[in-house]
C-alpha cells in the first residue's frame, strides 16, 4: 500500500519560508515582509493574464497603456514592477533595493494603492540576502489565482499572526477573523446595499467577505460603500492592499487611528456593521478622557473598565435607523456586573438586542476560547424587507431576543480548529430568518440545546444577563434513559464478550497443547 504523501498548505510553505529569515528580522515582521512579496506576485499574475487577454483581442498595441489595465481592476505594472524582472535580480545583493523601487512604483501608477504599500521597507531590513532569495523561490511557485475565491492576503495574514501570537503566548482577539464566522454574520445581517461599516477593520477580511456574498447573491457591487478604521500603520496598509487588489474602493480614514479618540467617520450612520474588535481591551482611555463623548450620549454612564461596551455603544451610534450589527465580543460581556451591567440594562431596554449566538470553542488560531455572535438591530418592528431574490416581511420581533447555542455545530479543520460547513451556515441563516419572518410560527420553533425566544419579561427576571444557556433548555438525558432496555442491551453485550473470550481461551490452550505444554 502506498504511503500517503501529506502536502503543507500555502500558508506553511510561506512560514517555513520566512521562518529561515529568524535572526535577520523578527518574526512579527514576516507577515509583512510575506505579503507585499505575495501581493506582487498576484498583482503581477493579473498584469500578465490581461496582457494575454489583450494580445487575444488583437490589441497588442496597447500593452502599455495603463487605462486597458484599470478599467479592469488590474494594476498597471511598469517593467522594473514586475515579478519578472524581480527574480531576474533575485540573486543580486541589491534586491531588497528593487522590490522597493517596485512597491513605490506600483504605487506611482494606480491611485487605489495610494497610501497603501510599504515605503523604503526592504531595505531597511537588514535581511540576509541568500534567505531572502530562497523566500522569492518559494514564492515564486505560488500560482495565485488557482483560487481566486480563497482570500490569499487574509488567509496567510491570519496565519503568521497565530504563529507569531503562540509563540509569544498571546491569545487576544486582535486577528483576523475567520472566514467562516464572517460568512455566517453576512448571510445573518444580509448587507446588500447601503453602507458598511468595520471600526476596527484589521486586514480588511470583513469587507472582502461581505463583497463574497454580494456576489453569491448576485447583488450589485455598486450598491455597497465600504467604511473602517484601523489603529497600527502595517495593518492599515494591509487593509487597503486587500482591498485595492480585489477592486474595492473603500474609505478606511485618511491615516491609522485609534477609533475612540481619533473616529475617521464621525458623522457616519452605517446600514450594516460586521467587527470583531479586540476582546477586553484594558488602557482604551485615559481616566477623565471619553466621559462625555456623543457615542454614549443618553447612557447613565459611560463605559470605563475594558473596550468591550464602548465599542458596542460605538456601533450603536454609528447604525442607520434600520441599521442592522453583527459582532464577534468575548462572552465576559453577556454578563458583566457593575457599569456593563447599567448600559446592558439600557441596550435591552432600548430594544437593540435582536439576537445572541455562543460559537464554538477553536475557532481562532490564537485563541482556544468560546466566544459570542451579537446581532443588533435599530428596527425591530413589523415591515418589509427588499432583498435581491425578493421581499421578506418581517413580523414585529420587539421585546424579543433569539438565543442561539452553535457549540455543537462545526467540523474539524486543520487538525485542531473548528469552522462551519457553507451547509451549517446556510440553515443557521435560515432559521434566524424564518424566525424574523411574518411566516415564523409555520416555519420556527425553539429546539432545546439549540435556540430560544426570549421575552424582554423574561431576561428581566434573568438580571438582563445574556448568556445564551440561561434560557435554552437542556435537555437531562439521564432522566430519558429506558434503563430495563439499556440494562438488557448490556446484558447481551457482555454475554457475547465472555463466550469470545471462553473461545479464544479453548484455542489458545488447545495450541499449547500441541506443542506438549498442557496449561491448567
């Protein structure tokens, strides 16, 4: 039998890769290091494809005319900009030299990377030059796009920044967010058109997502403006390289800055807002700052111990009148004591509470821990919904809250990680809707261990805690047991165990006997 050959994803062969930098560069700095490689590479794979397209269409005479490229959401690359001439040179010891003359030249000539793409950053490095070309090798190979439906970018920013977060024994939620979790909060908020929002937006992953399912639901790009804000500079510039390379124009603030003292969007109201903002951020503020800002105007007090409710109250003051949020908070937050508990209070009473979902543990690579979907919306009454594949009539769900319990759901990945099935997403959808709909008392019931609807009445009795398990019933399998049955199954098996173990038991003394050794 043939030994099965076990391949490492793109990810590991990038890691293993950049890992032989160690000593030259810190290996916080391999994601960016990776990805401008990764993204001239793609950018340049693209050049190359539409050249081709262009040569087919007998309009070779326009190779080098940047507009041909544009007008396709292909960068335009100059000849020192390509990936060609980059690894005609990778050998050389100015190198680091070239990839950086290529990045500001890319930048030069397509207005969509302005402000996007390291400057001067190889160069600086110090990198061992032989290292470094093994990297280009490596990348190189990379045919990116096999599958182009693969968020490459956010896929292999995700992972060096696990690797990096383990090794330093981080566990924050400052990463990016799964694909699966942000396919499962678009698919529940539906963001077909209008503006979306991400207030601490990391590498972009949410906006690249939602634009997906658009897509997948043969939505108009054009109805949708993006909006976000991320505080550190790399980060920052990764988010509009993952955009920029996709063709997605979008408003991420005139620089990298912190969203709760220095807010890009004051005066945006958002139609849909996805985040997964840092879990439990401490030292958010400083003691007498932030007191009085609008964002929790009409709260009894503002938020002061970690960011948890401040970005929450910050969505809330960012959503449109029917805006709708989905977010990814740690589950501290469903039922904290003191200043949370008063402006939890005031959300639940305010009605903006449409529905929580606990996740399963191991979906993050940096973080082993359970956390929470929250979904708020600013109009719970009865009305009509326009969505592409048609009206959706939502009954009035005021005073209403869907808990929902998904720590069963999920399949493995990846040896040690979780994620939903496209399948798992699809019916977690579609059972939220059902319950939102005017149809929901033929098509929604609540399941024990998986959902419940809760009265405003009710979570008052419960102390305006939100934790999901208070109000789902568990279901006490001990008490269901038939044990007349139970015992008699039992009985049957251990009967055919002893009669197998007499037989083998007469074999076995029957062989020793043969050979003239006679046991007992």
């Amino acid at each position: 039998m043939a030994k099965k050959v076990q391949t490492k994803s793109t990810e590991e062969i990038l890691w293993d890769s950049a890992n032989k930098l160690r000593g030259s560069v810190e290996p916080s700095e391999y994601k960016h290091v990776v990805l401008s490689l990764i993204f001239l590479k793609f950018a340049d794979d693209k050049f190359q494809r539409r050249q081709q397209e262009l040569i087919a269409d007998g309009k070779a005479q326009f190779l080098d005319m940047p507009s041909f490229y544009q007008a396709e959401n292909v960068f335009y690359l100059p000849l020192e900009a390509r990936w060609s001439y980059i690894m005609e040179h990778a050998k050389q010891e100015d190198v680091t030299l070239k990839v950086d003359a290529a990045l500001k030249l890319i930048e030069q000539n397509n207005k969509a990377l302005e402000g996007a793409l390291p400057d001067n950053y190889f160069s600086r490095l110090g990198l061992d030059q032989s290292k470094f070309s093994a990297l280009l090798d490596t990348i190189n190979n990379i045919d990116t796009l096999k599958d182009e439906s693969q968020d490459v970018i956010g896929r292999v920013y995700e992972y060096f920044l696990s690797k990096f977060a383990i090794a330093e024994g981080k566990g924050k939620g400052e990463f990016y967010t799964p694909k699966s979790i942000v396919n499962l909060i678009a698919e529940m908020i539906e963001p077909y058109k209008g503006k979306i929002y991400d207030p601490s937006c990391g590498s972009g992953g949410m906006f690249v997502q939602s634009l997906k399912f658009i897509d997948k639901h043969q939505g108009d790009k054009k109805d949708v403006s993006i909006y976000g804000q991320e505080l550190t500079n790399t980060t920052y510039k990764l988010a509009k390289m993952n955009l920029a390379i996709r063709g997605i124009s979008g408003n991420l603030g005139a620089k990298a800055a912190d969203t709760f003292n220095d807010d890009q969007h004051k005066t945006l109201k958002a139609d849909y807002i996805m985040a997964n903002p840092p879990f439990n951020l401490k030292d958010w503020r400083a003691e007498n700052e932030l007191t009085d800002d609008p964002r929790w105007a009409g709260y009894e007090v503002p938020p002061k111990s970690n960011a948890n409710y401040a970005w929450i109250l910050t969505m809330i003051a960012k959503l449109s009148d029917n805006g709708v949020a989905g977010f990814i908070l740690a589950n501290g937050a469903l039922s904290g004591g003191g200043d949370e508990y008063k402006i939890r209070k005031q959300i639940l009473e305010n009605d903006l509470v449409e529905a929580v979902a606990i996740l399963p543990q191991d979906m993050f690579y940096s973080t082993n821990i359970s956390v929470t979907l929250w979904i708020l919306n600013k109009n719970k009454k009865q009305r009509a919904f326009k969505v592409n594949d048609g009206i959706k009539n939502y009954r009035d769900r005021q005073h209403e809250v869907l808990f929902i319990d998904l720590r069963q759901k999920g399949e493995p990945f990846e040896k040690k990680f979780t994620q939903f099935s496209e399948t798992e997403i699809e019916n977690i959808a579609l059972n939220y809707h059902n319950w939102q709909q005017d149809s929901w008392k033929e098509t929604y019931q609540d399941i024990p261990e998986y959902t419940y609807t809760a009265t405003l009445e009710e979570i008052r009795k419960k102390d305006y805690s939100l934790v999901p398990s208070k109000y789902i019933e568990f279901v006490n399998r001990d008490e269901q047991l038939d044990y007349g049955t139970q015992m008699q199954t039992l009985q049957s098996e251990l009967k055919g165990l002893f009669e197998q173990e007499k037989q083998l038991k007469e074999e076995v003394e029957s062989v020793f006997e043969s050979l003239g050794y006679k046991i007992g």
